[in-house]
C-alpha cells in the first residue's frame, strides 16, 4: 500500500524580513502541492537527499529508502526558463508533506506545525521565520509571528483583486538573508516592522477600506529597506513594475525575500487590474495561474 500527503506553496503579501524583527507576515497558500509518497519506486535524488535526512533527524526516524518525492508543480512550464523554480517555496512546501506522511495521522496541527518548523530550519542552516512551513501546515490566508509561532486564519476580502506574476528570475532566500545578517539595526528595520503591524491590523480588524493604503505605505517603507540594506529586492524587474503598477491605479510589490522569483498585483478596481496585466508582460513578466489553496497539508490516504 503506498501512503501519499501533499501541502501548498505560499505567497508571502506582507512582513517579509519583518517578520524577523517580530512583526506579523501577511500569506497565503497557493495552489501548487508537494507530493510525498512512500513506499515508492526510484532512487531519491542526491538534491532531496538533505532534506530527507533533516526531517527524520527531527522526527527521531529512520531514514526510509524508498521515498518518492514530487515538486515539479513548483517550476516553470514554458518559456526560456522553463525548469526553473518559481519561487512559492517548494522546500517548505515538500517539508511539510514529509512531516505529514511520516507522523501518525493524529498529530495535532499544532505538533506537525513545530515538526517540520525545526525540520525546515535545520535543513536550511537554523535560518528562516517558520512564516512558510505555516502557510504549508495551515493553508488559506493567515497571518503569523515568531513569537507566539500561531498561525490565524483570515479571509480573503472580496472586493480586494490580484494576480500573481513572475520574473523569471529565480532567486535564493537564503543568500539574502545571509546579506541581511550581516547588517545591524537600523531606522528602515523599525519602519518596516511599523508597517508590517499596520497591514496585518487592517486584515485582522476588517478595515478592508486602509489595507490598500497600508500596503503601499508598506511597498514604500520595502523599498527604503532594501536601498538601505542592497538586497536588491527590487531587482529582476520588480523595481520598474511596481513603479509602472502605480501608473494604472493597481499596487504590486515582490514576494518574499524578492531578488526575482514571483510577485503579486493588487487592487480594488478589476479592470485596472487589466490594464495592469498589459504593462507586465510588456515588461517581460509571466502570468502565473494561481489561487489560494485553503486545505493545508493532509494526508491523501492509500493505494494499493
């Protein structure tokens, strides 16, 4: 009988690196699923092999042999960077259908939550926020912080559209937070943490008529950050398509730790959000067919 479990990638809409100065991150889980499966055919791959071992190093297992691991929904399907990952945080994503094939299918949330949290962080050196094993664990809109490690589920507000869109340029977290280390404190840290709260305020208190306003004082205070810190967050195009976005009424900013990969448009006028989609992929950007995967990480049973 092979045993199978999945969970989402995520899309980070605000607290990205001030999600580590104890701000609240915005995401949402979107719909591209890392697949476990176990027992499988095949050799596990020497790529997979790390991760593999950090998650049976935390969940005191052993190591299984026959494991199949599946992300290639992660990557570009056409185009010149066709391969390519799209930056929706396969690892965390993979991580997290690990945990949940190998733990009892009874584990508490909040247990598969701190498993694979520890798993990711392990594999990955003892870096990140935990912010997109949550999205994986939790699925939907949520809204999460370090200190309390507590995912809350929020919903989507209606009259608030988006696309998601990619540079197809890939870029590594880790380098930039590595960079970011290296840094100390600063006034731009403060003032992205401040607006951080605010957006995260908005969502939470349903003052859906100041979250548009909120998110572009966020963008803005982002992009002083990342001047401050050359992150170059901005890069890969995202710099001269959030300008562009503001031309047409419609706010866009990078997601996660930016450099490349993915972004996402948003605003409360669907035709703007049309005349947008024009500028973008004039400017070489790729549309991504996304939408918000509300069930988390689950165990998809067996087969014979």
């Amino acid at each position: 009988m092979t045993r199978t479990a999945s969970a989402p990638g995520k899309l980070v809409l605000a607290g990205e690196y001030a999600v580590l100065e104890g701000a609240p991150a915005m995401v949402i889980a979107v719909n591209r699923r890392a697949v476990a499966s176990l027992p499988a055919p095949g050799v596990l791959s020497a790529e997979a092999r790390p991760l593999l071992e950090s998650v049976c190093a935390v969940l005191g297992c052993p190591l299984p042999g026959n494991v199949a691991l599946d992300t290639d929904s992660f990557r570009a399907t056409a185009g010149p960077g066709s391969g390519v990952k799209l930056g929706l945080g396969s690892s965390a994503a993979l991580t997290t259908a690990l945990c949940r094939l190998l733990l009892p299918d009874e584990t508490p949330a909040a247990q598969l939550l701190d498993r694979a949290i520890a798993a990711h962080r392990r594999f990955q050196g003892g870096a990140g926020s935990g912010v997109d094993i949550a999205a994986s664990v939790t699925g939907g809109v949520i809204r999460f912080r370090m200190d309390d490690g507590v995912p809350d589920r929020l919903p989507w507000p209606g009259a608030l559209h988006y696309s998601v869109w990619w540079s197809g340029v890939p870029s590594s977290t880790r380098q930039l937070l590595a960079r970011l280390a290296r840094s100390g404190p600063s006034s731009t840290r403060d003032d992205l943490a401040r607006a951080a709260r605010r957006v995260a305020d908005c969502w939470c208190g349903d003052l859906h008529e100041e979250l548009l306003p909120g998110m572009d004082a966020y963008i803005t205070a982002l992009g002083a950050f990342d001047l401050e810190h050359q992150l170059g967050v901005f890069a890969a195009g995202h710099g001269e398509l959030t300008a562009a976005a503001r031309s047409v009424g419609v706010l866009y900013k990078p997601c996660g730790a930016g450099g490349g990969d993915a972004g996402i448009a948003l605003t409360d006028d669907e035709a703007a959000l049309s005349a947008f989609a024009v500028l973008a992929v004039r400017q070489g950007f790729t549309r991504l067919d996304l939408s918000i995967d509300e069930r988390g990480s689950v165990s998809e049973g067996s087969t014979p």
